[in-house]
C-alpha cells in the first residue's frame, strides 16, 4: 500500500488529524489494537472545560468550541471546586485557572447533594464546562476521513519504520506500506515510535489515571449535578449515566501498557471524596485507568521533527485529547499540507523546543 500520510495511532487525535487531512491528501492511518480509541481515548473523563490545561491547550480548546457545538457531542454539565479548612491556596489557584466565581458551601451542596456543606470550607461554580459524547466524537472524525478516501486500518501494529530514499517504509502486521511523511500519533507509545524510526525521543512519558463507578449516593439523581473537584485536583467527581465516576486524580508515572487502576491508588482518592461527602462509598459498580501522556513541560509536541522534516508528532495532548481536538487537528493539518500557522502557537508546540 501507498499514501501521501500515514498517521499511526487510531485515538481522538489520529482520526481528527486524518478527518482534516484526508481531503487534501491521500491517507492511511493504522492502529494497532482491534478497535479505534482504544486506550486512553475510551477512558476520557469527557469533559470540555476550555480554560483546564496550559496556555496553549486553552488556546486550542477555545478554538474548537465552535466544532464540538457544530458536531452536537457537548452538553450542559458545569464545574465545581470545593476544599476543606486548610486548602486556601490550591483553591485560589484552581478559581483563577478555571475562571469560576465564589459560592457558598451551602450553594455548594444544593448543586451537588451528595456533598456536606459542613465540612466544605470553599467552593466555586462555573457553568462552562460540557460533557463531550467522546464515542459521537471519535466515531464522527472516522465516518469525515473514510468519506474523503482515508484508510483506517485496525490490528495493524508497526514492527519496522524507516527512511529509504524519498518515502518511509512501515511494516505493519497487515503489510508493508510506503508513505511520502509520517504522523506519530501514537499516545503513550509515541516515543518507541519515534525510536523505530531511529528518531531521539522527546522525553514523553505516560501517567496512570484510575477511575472508579459507584452507584448514585443516597438514591438521588446525579443527571443534573455539575462536575466537582477537590482543591489541588486531588480528587474528582462526575455523573455518569445515574451514577457517578470518582477519581483520585492520579498521575502516576508508568510505562506504556494496558493500563488498570490501583486498588490502593482508588482507596485513597474516594476516601477523600468521602471526607467532604454525606454518604460512604459502599461499593465500586466498576473501576479502570487510562493514559495521560506529557511531554516534559506538560505541553504537547505538534509539529516537524527537528532532524527529519517528514516525520510529524502529535503526541503528549495529556488529559485534554477530546476538548482540543478540532483545532489540534488544524494545526496538524496545516503543518501537513505546507500552510501557515500561528507563529506563536507553532513555538509554544513545537518539537524543536526541546534540545535531544
């Protein structure tokens, strides 16, 4: 097989790169497990909270609002911040991060019932914050890529990836195929692709996010709460579909794999939920983890490898892959197709930044 551009990694930012390329290039993307999104794309808390992550993420994130409304995959859901006595300085710095405004711990605790007004010290509410339908998302970027002629294979991991002459040369193990410049949209596995291409790695390192589902505290109906998240990000809570997802928030370094959330890690995260909470968590209904790759200074790496120009990564989007998605994908694009970009966003994204 041939293509213009191949893009290797099927997760959110695979598959919008190939949308927006695929009508202007020929494009194959593979993805090495038997289905699309399958990692840390699946395992999103799926939130668009345009103001969480660095500068350059909130950049991105304000950019695709416009997109992701478009697309019908946001809805109303708001954002919280609580802390307990003693936690007036994380809390600060989450309500100027976050934009939100001060309320009370009983305004608190009206918004989100399961919560205690007395042992909440501060709290803050921001109604902008939306649930992303992730599935809708990921499913809409494939259905865009495929209806501009992109090949979409899954099962297809890479075993070899070279330089020969004017194109790369990838084995897969759905054979061999030659593509004029490479995406390395690879998540958690970006750096071993770069290595195989005989690249230095940028340094980009996953960190385990685990996630546990319990059932609705107390028989109540969480559809309409907001997000919460205690001070510091040490902890988090979110409805989902009757239930809620609570997260110690985690950011454990790990190798690439499989991921599966620490029982331990998950003990302490609810326990801290449970110190602000009316109601004990009797049971988990289900627990898992993702992956949450950064690069070294938690910004991602958008742009032209600094030794090889065909060589593209897009790779290190953190936790914040689905809310930035449409105007990552641009950019990518653009970078792709030999169009301008920001100059300003183009240095804060670039590979280059980092001397390997």
């Amino acid at each position: 097989m041939e293509c213009d551009i191949l893009i290797i990694g099927g997760g959110v930012a695979g598959l919008s790169a190939a949308a927006e390329i695929a009508p202007s290039a020929s494009v194959i993307l593979v993805e090495a497990e038997d289905s699309l999104a399958y990692h840390a794309s699946a395992r999103s808390a799926a939130l668009y909270e345009p103001y969480y992550g660095p500068p350059a993420i909130t950049e991105l994130s304000l950019a695709s609002r416009a997109s992701l409304e478009n697309a019908g995959v946001l809805s109303a859901r708001g954002m919280m911040v609580v802390a307990s006595a003693g936690e007036q300085a994380a809390f600060a710095a989450d309500m100027a991060a976050m934009h939100l405004r001060d309320i009370t711990p009983d305004e608190a605790a009206a918004l989100f019932p399961a919560l205690d007004p007395g042992r909440i010290a501060l709290a803050g509410h921001g109604d902008h914050a939306w649930d992303i339908d992730t599935d809708q998302l990921v499913q809409s970027f494939a259905r865009k890529a495929r209806s501009h002629g992109a090949t979409i294979i899954t099962r297809a991991g890479l075993t070899g990836l070279r330089r020969q002459g004017s194109a790369w040369q990838a084995i897969t193990r759905e054979g061999p195929i030659a593509a004029r410049m490479v995406i390395n949209a690879a998540g958690a596995w970006a750096d071993a692709i770069g290595r195989m291409a005989g690249l230095a790695p940028i340094g980009l390192v996953p960190h385990r996010r685990s996630m546990a589902r319990i059932a609705a505290p107390g028989g109540l109906d969480p559809a309409a709460w907001p997000m919460v998240i205690g001070a510091g990000e040490k902890w988090y809570a979110k409805p989902d579909a009757g239930a809620l997802i609570v997260s110690p928030a985690d950011a454990d370094a790990v190798e690439p794999h499989d991921a599966w959330a620490d029982d331990m890690v998950l003990a302490e995260g609810l326990a801290r939920y449970e110190a602000l909470s009316r109601f004990q968590v009797e049971r988990l209904l289900a627990s898992w983890a993702g992956l949450r790759t950064f690069s070294p200074d938690g910004t991602p790496i958008y742009g032209r490898d600094a030794a090889e120009p065909s060589f593209l990564w897009f790779a290190g989007q953190g936790g914040y892959g689905f809310q930035s998605a449409p105007a990552a994908a641009r950019f990518i694009a653009d970078i792709a197709l030999g169009r301008g970009v920001d100059r300003a966003l183009g240095a804060l994204l670039s590979p280059a930044r980092f001397a390997r």
